[in-house]
C-alpha cells in the first residue's frame, strides 16, 4: 500500500529534477555571464511563470555587462 505512494513521489520528483538540470545549469550559466546575478535562477521554481520571467529578463533588461563594457571598467565582458 505504502509502495505506490513512494512510486508516485519518484514519478513527479524525478522529471523534475531532470528538468532542472536540462534548463536550470545552462540558464544559470547565461545569467551569470551577462552580469546578472546567479540567485535570479531561483526565480524558476516558480512553475511556469519562473522561466517566462527569466526570459523576459534576458530579453529586454539591459544587460549588466554591457553597462561595464560602456563605461571601459577593466576586466569587463571577458
């Protein structure tokens, strides 16, 4: 009885997880070289407004490394 109820736990915990290795790691990646900071990957644990936001984010905001490599800060955007 209690063995389906573990089966059922595995079944939704396991794509999940899955999932978030698959976009979480590369997006994180993404975040972190345009200049914005790691944390914003959180963001996707909200289901599935999260990785809409983050998207969007990357889209349209201004991207904190183009403001470094504007002003000439050194070590900038390499």
């Amino acid at each position: 009885m209690y063995g389906d109820a573990g089966m059922g736990a595995a079944m939704i915990v396991g794509p999940a997880f899955f999932f978030w290795i698959v976009l979480g790691v590369p997006l994180w990646r993404i975040l972190t070289r345009a200049g914005f900071s790691g944390w914003w990957i959180l963001m996707a644990l909200v289901p599935p407004v999260g990785f809409i936001v983050i998207v969007l984010i990357l889209a349209f905001a201004e991207w904190p490394v183009h403001r470094s490599r504007a002003a000439g800060e050194p070590g900038a955007g390499a």
